[in-house]
C-alpha cells in the first residue's frame, strides 16, 4: 500500500512516498531533520537511507551533492523516486553497506540513523546492529575517518541506549577529533512492541542492561531508556 508523507524542517518542505517494503521515517528522522547544519555546497551522505527522507531534506537545505547508501534495493528505487518527486537533481543512491558505496571519496557530512537492535541472531535487516547493537555504528564512525578528516567534516549519528553505549563511547575517544550531544529523546521499552519485532527480544535486552551493555531505566514496573544525538567532528 502506498504510503505519502510531508514535512517542513528549516523551511524546506519535504513529500515522500513509499510502500512496507521501505524502513519508514518516524519521530528520530523527524528530529535530525530539524537539527542538522547544512553548509551551502555541502557534500552530504545519507547512510541507510531509507525512503532517502534525511537526503532529501539536505539537498532541499542547499547541499550541493547528496549521496545515499542502503543494503534494500526497494530503498534505492524509493529514494529515486522521491528524488525525483521533490524535484532534485543533485542526489543519487548507492547501494551497499554503511559507506562502502564512497570508499576512497570526500564528504563533508554524514547522516545516520543505523540499525542498531541487539540480538542473538539477524531478525530484521532494518534495525539489526549486532549481538550487542552496536556493529553497524562502529563500522561507520571508523569509516567515517578517511572521508570526512580531510575536510574537516562532521558525522551526525543517533545512538540508542540498548547500543552499547561504553562501547560506542570509547570509538568516539579514539576516532574522533571531538564530539558532542546535541539532542536526546527518550522511548520506552515496552514488552509488546518488542515482542512485535521478535519473541525474545524484550528479555535479551533486559539481559543486556544487566551486564551494563544497554542502559534502561527502570520506573515501576516500566523500563526506559535515551537515544542521543550527536555531532562529531573529525
């Protein structure tokens, strides 16, 4: 069923359409949208792109060229499409995992919201990051490295808590020339929306918070937890 969604964010209006085969926008693109700084001429990538939704939006706010990578094909042929949709020119999708697309080429931004659930097994390539959540997120903050150092760039990334947050940290230290966090949100971990993505899941994760790999926190009988956004130069 086709989907089509508007948004304003720094007075660029935004339509994209898509169907269930597409990860969907929601309230943390929304978010990013609204907080990034977009340079004149920028050379912008959209990382997991999506429905190309935050490409889309920094061509709108005057990126000079937009490059988006998703392992989906469905992804590639929906940003395109929305591409074309909003009427640009300057931005065209890669596919391929996390920057692979751009290995050996420049930028002077990356956007990303990765996939970053933790569990035993691959459930959901959409939102899938590893045992412990984090795989996808380090790969890009070590890739990000030779792209973005020589223009003194910066990487925009969303973390949740349930991502390993030590381990996440620690990358940043070492990688990047320095970082800080711009915006927090927070969710609840709920045991029927977690059941909804995989049985098993709700528990793996309060496993994980036990052995300080996640951070819940607990209010009652409900657990919360943060999902940080942050910039971070190199």
């Amino acid at each position: 069923m086709l989907k089509r969604i508007t948004g304003n964010h720094q007075g660029a209006r935004v339509v994209v359409e898509f169907d269930s085969d597409v990860y969907q926008p929601g309230p943390l693109t929304w978010a990013l949208c609204d907080l990034m700084e977009v340079r004149p001429g920028d050379r912008v990538v959209d990382v997991g792109c999506g429905t190309g939704y935050i490409g889309l939006v920094a061509a709108l706010l005057g990126a000079g060229k937009v490059i988006c990578t998703d392992i989906v094909d469905e992804a590639i042929r929906w940003t395109l499409h929305n591409a074309e949709l909003n009427g640009l020119s300057n931005l065209e999708a890669r596919k391929g995992g996390e920057l692979d697309p751009i290995a050996g080429e420049e930028a002077d931004m990356i956007l990303t919201l990765p996939p970053q659930m933790p569990f035993a097994f691959n459930f959901n390539p959409w939102r899938y990051g590893g045992t412990d959540g984090c795989e996808v997120i380090l790969r890009i903050i070590n890739q990000a490295l030779p792209i973005l150092a020589p223009r003194k760039g910066r990487l925009y990334l969303i973390h949740s808590a349930l991502a390993n947050p030590p381990r996440v940290r620690a990358a940043l230290e070492k990688t990047a020339r320095s970082w800080e966090l711009v915006k927090t949100m927070e969710k609840e971990w709920d045991p029927v929306d977690a059941g909804k993505l995989h049985p098993g899941l709700y528990d793996y994760l309060l496993e994980a918070n036990r052995q300080g790999k996640a951070e819940l926190e607990k209010r009652g009988d409900r657990y919360f937890y943060p999902v940080w956004f942050y910039r971070i130069d190199y």
